[in-house]
C-alpha cells in the first residue's frame, strides 16, 4: 500500500492523490471541490457532510474497500445522536482518508447550492450571497505582543477562512470584546463579501458557534406596488413574500406626473422619498412576521426598479429624467447602508444593493428582467415585455441586445377604464364572447366559476363582481373583435351593426354591456368606446417601442416573445396578440416570465457573481430613446387598429379569423392588409 | 533653431526638452515637477504661476533669449488685472516654451509647499493633504451613448486628475445634477484620496471654478485636555488653536479612574463618549469663530489620544484596558465618516484619521509623539517623555525603538498638592529661594515680574496669588532641594534644621510658607509635606518607566531628553533634573518639544503619506509593560530619593551642588551614591 490515495469528487469529477490520514474537507479544498463548513472543519457545524462510495467504480477504475476512511468517531458520534444525520453520511472534516475512495458531495452540503425557481422558464440560481456565517478561533491578547482584539480576529479570518484586509464598523467593534471573551476567544462573524470597490466587511458576531439565519430581500419596487421576496441566505429558500401599495400613488399615478408633481411642488421629492422608503422598511418587517423571522436577521436587500423610482428612493430630485436628454444623476449599480434609506427594521449593519440603470428610461428594472430572462444568451431572436405603467421592451440574442421604454400608461392595469380596477376579488379577469350569439362569459377573481355555471351567483354574491381588472380588459376588446363586435379600427358597432342588443349607444359611440348587476344593487359593467380607445393607445405604445427595436435590430419579425411583469403573467398570449400587443409569433412561442424583475433581484441577492454580470452587460445593451426617434409616431399610429393597420400577423391568422369590418358609416378604409 | 527646446526646473534641477509650443504646466507634469493647478492648465486658478529666468546661466549651460516663452497673454492680462500677480510671473499654463528657458518654480505654487514648525525643534512638513480641490469640465449627456452624471464626473476625473474609480455618497449624488447644470459642466470637487482601504471620495462640489477654505482639524485629546489646531488643508497655515477641559473629569480626574466609573456604573462608558464627542464639536465650532472660519469647511480632523480616551471617544467600553492583558478593541488606525463620532458642526462628508495605537497602554498620542519626534531616525540614543496624567515615554535611534507608559497621576499638573491649581492667571508658575536667605521669590502666570520686583503688588492685585501650578510645584521642590530645605529622603527641615522660620510645624512635618496673602485676605500658600510626597511619588513613576526602558536597550545613560506635552514646554530641565524626573543628562541635551502629541497629529493632517509611515512605524515600537515588569518596583523605590538614591546625575553634578542633607532624626542613610 502506498503513502497516498486517490479521491475522487462526485458530482464534480475532481481527483487528486492525498497522503493518508488527510481529512476529506482537507482533500475537497485543495480541489476546489465545494464543500460547505461554517465552522473551518471542527466538527461543530455539520455542514460538510458527504457520502463516501464503496466497491467497485468501474467508471472512475477504482475500487474502494470498507476501510477507505477513518472509522466513525465520537465527534460525528455526538452529533448524529444530537441532531441527526442520515445513515451512511459522515463528517468531511472528521472522516480521513485512508485508501482510494469515492467521495460524493450531497447538493445541501455545497455552498453553491443550486436553487430551482418555481416558474415557467425554469432557472437554475448557484448560491453565493455576499453575506455568509464563518467561524473562527481568534488568538488570546498577548501583553507583550500588543495588538487589537479586532487586528487578531483580522488575522484568524485571514489565516482560518483566507479572507483578507477585512473591516468593520464602529458598532461592531463595540461589541468586540465581551462577544471574543464571552465566546472564549471563538466566535462566529457574518461576513460580506468584498468586491472591487468595497472590502469585507463584518456585519454581525455571535460568541462561540452560531448557526442563525442570514435573509435577504429582494425588492421589485414598482411606481404602482412593492413586491418582495424573503430569502434564506443559505439555501435561496424564498421564505415568504409580499406587496404593498406604493404610497407615492397619491401624488401622480404614472411616473411622469409624479416628476410633474416635483417640479410643481418644492420639495416633493423630499416627501415622496419618505414615503418610499417607510413603505419600504413596513413591507420588510410585514414579510419578515410573515416567515416568523425577525428582520433584524436581513442583513441583505436587493432592489430594481425604474429610474423615477429610483432616484426617488435615493433622494435624488428626478426631475431631469422628465425631459431630455433624461439624464440620470448616476447610472452604475450602487452598495449603500441600508441605513442611508432609512430602512430601521433591517439589521443595523444591513447593505443594499441596486442594479445599474440601462438609461434615463430604461431603469434597474430592466437590468434585472435582463439578469432573468438572459436575452444575450439566446439563440432565437427575443422579444421581453415588461408590461406595467411604463412598459421596459428588451430584444435580442447572442448577437445583441437592444432596449427601450415606452409610456403605455396604466391602461393595461385597470385604470383610465370606464368599470377599470385593481386585480382584486370581485374583479373580471376573463372574458369570453360567443362569436355567434355575441353573449359573455366571464369568471372574477376569487371564484374558479365561469358566469354562466351552476352555482357561479352564489359563488360570488359574497365577492360581487366590482369591475374590470387589466387582464380582463385585454381579452375582453380581443374578444369583441373576434366575435365582430369592434372593427379594425377600434369602433364598437351598434345593436344593428352586431346583431346584439348588449352594443348599447352611449351618446355618438356605442358600448358593450358585459355584465348588469343592477337588479342586484352591483354595477353595470360596459366596455365603453372611452376603454377601447384607451387600450388602443396604450398597446401602439407597447407595439411601437417594439417596432422601433425591431427596425433598429433590421427585422422583420421576432423568434420568441416573452412577456414579463406580474400583470404580463396573466395575459392570455392569444389575446394580446389578437389585440397587436405584440408583434406576430407562433403563439407557443409566446410565454410569461412572471414577475422577471422580481426574479433578477433575487438572482443579484443570491448570487455575488450574478451582480458582476449585470454590471458588465449593461454596458452592451443598446438603448433606443423612444420619446425623440422620428419613426415612434409613425410605428404608433399605425399600430393603432386592432391588431394592425400594415404589419400581417400569420402566425395569428393560422389560428384565428378576425372578421372584416367597419363600422366607420363615413366609409372605412379596407379592413386588412398584408406585409411580409 | 530647432523644433524643440530644453527646460530647466529649478529648485528641482528637473530637466528635458520639448516641442516648441509646449505650455510650461504640461513640460512641469511630463518631468514630475510639483507645479500646482486646480483647473487642471484653463488659466483659473494661478496656482501654476512660474518665474521665467532670462540670461546666461553658465551653471546650467544655457542662455535664455527673451522670447523664450511666448508672450504675456490676455488670460494672464486678465488675471492680473483683477487679482494681482508679482512682476515677472508667469502662469505656466499659458507661457508656452519657445526656446531654451530656466523657470523657477515659488515655493507657493508647489501642491508639496513645505511649511516650518515654528517651535523649538524646526520641523518641515511637507504639503499632501488627504483632500483637495480639483476643478473638472465634465461632459453633458447624451441620449445616444446614456451615462450618469455622476459616471460621465468620474470619466472627467479620471481623464483629467487621473483620479480612478472615484466614489461619492448619497448627499453629493443628491446634489450633482443641479450643479453640473449651474456650472454649465464645469465644477470644481473636494476629493478625498483614496488610500489602501478606501476608494477617492467626493466630499463636496460646487459650480464653476471654487477657490474655498479646506480646512483641517488636529486634536491632541488628553485625559485633562482637549487641544486642537486649526489648518488650511491648502497651505498648512495654522489658523487657530484652542483647548476646553475635557468634561469626562467629573467621572475621574485619571483614566483608571475612568475605567473604574464604567465599571461600576452601567452606561457609564456611554455618558462619557457622549460628552466627549460633544466637547470634542464644540470645540470645533468655537476655533472655526476665532478663525472667523464656517465649520463645514472641515474636512478632515486627526485625532491623537491615549488608548482609554480612544476607546470612549469611539464608543467602546474601555474596561479591557483597566486589567491585564490590558487588550486594545484595536490597535490600528482607523478611518471614519465625523457624523459617526457625532461631530455635528463639521462639513458632513467630513472624515476623521485616528493614528494607531501601539499597545493597551501606549496610545495614539505616543505615535504621534513618534512621529513629530520621530526617534527611529535619530542617531543620537534619545529619551522622549510625554508629560501628563500618564507619561509616555519613547526611548531609541536608529536601530531601535522603544515605549512604555507610567502613571505619574496628575500631581505634576498641580492636582493633589495642597496649594494646586491648573495652570491658569494668579497661579505660581517660576519659583527661586535664595541658599543664603531661604527667602523665594517667585513669579505668577499673567505678570512677567518677580514677586520681588518693584510694582509686582500693583500687577498682580487683579490677579491675586491664588496656588501653584504644576512647573511652579516641580521649580519649588527643586529649589528647595538645592537651598537645603528638603533632604534627599523628601523631608522638609524644621526651622531649627534649615535656619528659617518659614519652614513652619504642620503636625509631626514641616511646611515651606512661599506666600502669605492672609494679611491682604489672600490664601496662605504653602509647599507641604505631603506635596513633596506626591511629587516624588509622580517623578519616580516617570523615572522607573524611563529607566525600565534604558534596563531592556541595556544602556545607563542617554544622549538626549525631550520633554513632550504641553506641561513640558514649561519644565525647566535644570529642575526637572534635580528633582530626578529624567535620567541624567547634558543640560543643553534637554530640549522641550512642545506639545509633540499635538505636531504629530498637525503632521498627519497635512500629509497622508507621514500616516504610512506612522502605520508602519509602530508595528516596530517594541512595546514595555511597566505594571506587570518585577524591576519597575525596584525602580520606583530607588527614584523616591532626590534625585537619586541610586543612580548618579555627573552632568547635573557639574553646574549643581546639591546639599548632603538627612532631615530624618530617626538616622538617615546615607545621601548620595555614585554609579556609572
């Protein structure tokens, strides 16, 4: 027998030969095999555990014999019979090798475990948050030697853990020293990470071992909501989640009337700042009581958002993001103290991260659907639409990526809609015509019923039905126009023209009546002229900016459409097609992200390396300015028939067979024509 | 003639030639020449101005022509013009090299201008401030190519100051839009460099072109005292100096006794941080008012102290420091934001520079006294003593360095003598009494007469005689010694023993009657015995230290003292060494350095590179624990005696004569051995 044994590392495949009695996390390190321990290989933490392989591997050409690796010990002993450990594991910094052997390393013992998330587009994210639990044995004072507690712990971190020149702020060396001494001179840190502008920092310090958690919180901040995700820092378990209202809606619903309201009102800025923020720092403590976790334990967040939001959360007046050149006062990623936003309920020590804006309209947010949704990593040619009251349009592959924002408005959420409201129970949210007898159909949020089941008045006489949410109204004007009730220029033809008495005149124009509840004391539910003419220009909006990266791009027609955004997630691919939302695809091709800015902030909170990537790839991405490139106008006033006054649509045609029509009594143009 | 020219800088002798047309700035930068700009070479600022020599220069083998530059021009005209500039100056960025020159570079248009200590010991500081001003032309957004303003000020600064990777907090971000845009893309910035550890950092901006006040502020923060300097960043000037008591005094008059109130006090350590930092503030303000300067032009303060007022000033519970091994939180410099030490009335982007420590009892202030006295370069063997509540003591040269800390307590700063007061109008400060007469005379702080000469009662009644200061008690107890009413056991003589009838009967000891004012309703001032007990007590801790170091260099004697601390500028060496304070020595080798703690910290206010050098300096100063060193005992004893009971004082023997005298009736040992 030999003085060394061959290892070999599962899944990685990393082999080397070790000299006997090496501790496998030993071996495992030296590999570069990622191997988790907390506590430096002392036998406390039980993070390193692997599964060695006996007999034959035929594969590897080893064959390892039973006593590959030192017996079991009293340490991992002590530990199975206190904690727990599944049959067959051992410790890795316990077990030493004695032979060649195979060694497999379990997903929940990598520090970069792998975290599916729970969507469409399925993604893998590689844990390796900025802030992770070491612990480390600090030397005792030596009176003649003198050096700080702090510079001692500096040198354990370095010596124990490789960590190099790391700092700390005033409130962590207060607690220094009784921490050092309460714990014996062993402690655990929460250390964050370096990176190239900032050096590790420690956080937070416990005395002897401390296995607590470490959260992060990934922040969508919306000019409508607020959404956030609570993260476990070392698994990437989304613990709970949440939303709340942004409270700045009270000073302008869209972006731009609140940057009007800044300009009109000294020192607006100042108060929608706080406002922000406060709603903010609720929305952390309210999901933290959620998960039953304090917030002092987040010790990470992570925000997108759009410029306006941005540099209102800053503190940053926004005002020159309403005109041109819509310059932003700054545009790289920024790592603040969560302090600095007055977040209060986080960790004192807390940091924040913020994705770099892409331009002055096209903000972190879109950074972070890029971060998620990879368009630079497509081979197909890919359409992202981020629909919200500003909708962020990225288009792409491996080639190029191309980026604009364009002004939709908050048509596509509910308001500027006659019965228009919030997505909230009671709300229309589905809509289907009979083509033939021109009757509805509907089901509201918070019944799975459709209207005309049984049981569907008692279902939701509790609800109500209050109104029309954005995804309701969508399919409701596609519907209309499938079924022949609206033209191809937006008109709702009257009971003559459709053959239907629920086309009701309303002064000189005409509505559709998709639900009366007045026998009940509800409402009457119209689709009136007003909302079709709304979502007319909200969608040319949507398609025009599409357009413009399509020409910029020298294209014609795009590969694949995603559609992103939490409303993106509940349009129906066939009706905002139907409506010329988007350009043509084949409507398989066609499929929601869900909330991708909410998932690219979870990336970044997760994933260090994930903020390197985003930082660099912005810089490629080729901004298109909607507001001043002549050919928008153009794009935009032909985009408004439904679905298109000159683009073809034949992959939607092969599906679907919109009606002829006019309603246009003055004489209409020719319904249809095909390009391409 | 040829296409280039060459130039000769002087006082640098830098020199090279260069294309004919090349401004003098841009030959001064290409050649390392310290020539200043703060508009980066836009004819703004004339910080570049230069004097041209014309003629025969055999030393340097040249001779300039008279139009070797090109002609005064209407930049410079203008200039002149409005602000004045002495005959034959030029503005280096507007002289363009025409021929062969030599240009003589002011001493005031180098950024390094060397400033000269006024003090006993000339010292020159060379000029590197940590902050500067720098003037920027920064370029305006473009939609096309979208940046930040503040990413497109970084491009600015580091293309035209090379300043890299600049960072900026959220308050200079908050305001970077609106002054870009007042000075039409041109501003001038307060950028801190960067370092090892920190990135530059933006402190502060303005439009235009700015030629404000930096200022700097260098505190020596004592246990008694809180001195500081006030300084333009600029230039070094000294504007204004200043002192208030340090309040902490009403939780102990020492620092151990500090110590003890936070231990039995909970919070205790809390309220002293809390009316440090506030005296600490205060004092700021107040020497901004004398300067007739704005506080917020403090952009940086120094902050020198002993480890105890280091650790409450930062927060941290000093208590460690009270016991062996008497650990420092941290022994390291540390760099901080001034808002964190509370410091309200300073810029707001303010930084503070403490120096490190160099062991639990051995402070920043003995680095500082390090660095302005800097005993590693000496080639003499020089001892160095800090005199204040606690002395610290530095013995080296060359080769090595060494440093210690002793209690003296505050007897030597006129605390617990029984006529003692601080230094301040009617206190004794210089003492004589006549061998023959044993009459004194004596002169008091305010009045530059002698108590005995004509018109002293008139000077001093407003004043009034109302105790001794710490050098009145040391000359007093010297002159005692030498006039032989004081043995070299201490013991004051009856009047039978000394032959005068002011030494009074005070119980079973004798008093020295230096003044009786009780006939004019004046206090009776007396030296009592005990006062000789706790002078001794003081000057042998501060023997014991010096002589432990003198123990551990293996040497008997020194090539020269500095007294250091403001109460060392006071000491009279002679009577310092009849009082065996310091080891002897020649007398005209005993020099005062003034508040050394103090120049030290004025010295790493005006040059970051002299806070490398301290950095690494102390990490060579050999550290000497007195409190747990068995021969410090021994040492102290041996002191008790005046001056010596041990050690001989030759240099001191050859200009005094001091009595052999044994006031002990009980049988005296006796008087004088010599050593060495």
């Amino acid at each position: 027998m030999s003085d060394d044994a061959l290892v070999i590392f599962t899944p990685s495949g990393k082999r080397g030969h070790f000299p006997l009695g090496t501790p496998v996390l030993s071996a495992a390190r030296q590999l570069g095999v990622d191997l988790d321990s907390v506590c430096g290989g002392r036998g406390i933490c039980s993070k390193c555990q692997i599964s060695p392989g006996y007999g034959e591997f035929p594969k590897h050409g080893v064959t390892v014999a039973e006593d590959a690796l030192t017996e079991w010990n009293a340490v991992e002993e002590r530990y199975k019979s206190k904690r727990g450990m599944l049959d067959g594991r051992r410790l890795g910094c316990q077990a030493r090798i004695m032979g060649d052997v195979v060694i497999d390393v379990p997903p929940e013992s990598q520090v970069h475990k792998q975290v599916i998330r729970k969507s469409a587009a399925e993604r893998v994210i590689a844990m390796d948050p900025a802030t992770r639990l070491l612990y480390v044995e600090v030397a005792e004072p030596d009176m003649h030697e003198p050096t700080g507690d702090f510079e001692r712990l500096a040198i354990a971190l370095r010596d124990q853990w490789q960590v190099e020149d790391v700092a700390a702020d005033l409130a962590i060396l207060r607690r220094l020293q009784p921490t050092l001494r309460k714990g014996e001179w062993k402690v655990t840190v929460a250390l964050h990470k370096g990176n190239h502008d900032s050096r590790p920092r420690i956080l937070d310090l416990w005395p002897g071992f401390h296995d607590g958690a470490i959260l992060g919180l990934a922040v969508d901040l919306g000019s409508t909501t607020i959404a956030a995700h609570l993260c476990d820092l070392r698994d990437g378990r989304v613990l709970a989640s949440g939303g709340v209202m942004n409270p700045q809606i009270r000073f302008g619903e869209d972006l731009m009337s609140r940057v009007s309201y800044v300009m009109m009102n000294a020192g607006g800025d100042v108060e929608m700042t706080r406002v922000v923020r406060e709603a903010l720092d609720g929305l952390a403590q309210s999901i933290a009581a959620e998960a039953g976790a304090d917030p002092a334990s987040i010790y990470e967040t992570v925000v997108v958002c759009n410029p306006v939001m941005h540099h209102l959360l800053l503190g940053i007046d926004p005002v020159e993001l309403g005109q041109a050149p819509f310059a932003l006062a700054t545009s790289g990623s920024l790592s603040l103290d969560a302090r600095d936003l007055d977040l209060k309920s986080v960790n004192p020590a807390a940091r924040v991260y913020m994705l770099p804006c892409i331009a002055g309209h096209v903000g972190a947010d879109a950074a972070a659907v890029a971060l998620s949704e990879q368009p630079g990593q497509s081979e197909e040619m890919v359409l992202i639409v981020d629909v919200g009251t500003n909708a962020e349009i990225l288009l792409g592959n491996k080639s190029r990526v191309l980026a604009c924002s364009s002004p939709t408005g908050p048509a596509f959420e509910g308001a500027q809609i006659s019965s228009g409201q919030r997505a909230a129970p009671g709300a229309i949210e589905r809509v289907e015509i009979d083509p033939v007898t021109k009757e509805p159909r509907f089901r509201v949020i918070g019944s799975d019923l459709w209207s005309d089941d049984p049981g569907f008045a008692a279902a939701t006489e509790r609800l109500g039905i209050t109104g029309i949410c954005g995804s309701g109204i969508i399919e409701a004007v596609a519907e209309m126009r499938m079924a022949g009730l609206v033209d191809q220029g937006g008109l709702i033809g009257g009971p003559d023209q459709t053959g239907t008495a629920r086309c009701i005149a309303e002064g000189r124009t005409h509505a559709y009546v998709l639900h009366d509840g007045s026998a009940d004391g509800g409402p009457r539910i119209l689709v009136t002229q007003g909302d079709i003419r709304a979502i007319q220009l909200a969608k040319s909006a949507l398609y025009a900016g599409a357009r413009l990266l399509m020409d910029e791009m020298g294209i014609d027609h795009v590969d694949r459409v995603t559609l992103a955004g939490a409303f993106g997630a509940h349009i129906s691919p066939k009706h905002a097609m139907v409506l010329g939302m988007i350009p043509d695809a084949p409507l398989d091709k066609v499929t929601s992200a869900g909330n991708a800015a909410g998932t690219g902030a979870r990336i970044a909170l997760c994933n260090v390396g994930a903020r390197d990537q985003i930082e660099a790839t912005v810089h490629h991405i080729h901004k298109v300015e909607t507001a001043i490139e002549p050919r928008f106008q153009e794009h935009f006033v032909n985009a408004n028939a439904i679905p298109h006054a000159v683009d073809g649509f034949p992959s939607l045609a092969a599906i679907v067979t919109l009606p002829h029509l006019s309603f246009n009594t003055a004489g209409g143009r020719e319904g249809r024509r095909r390009r391409g």
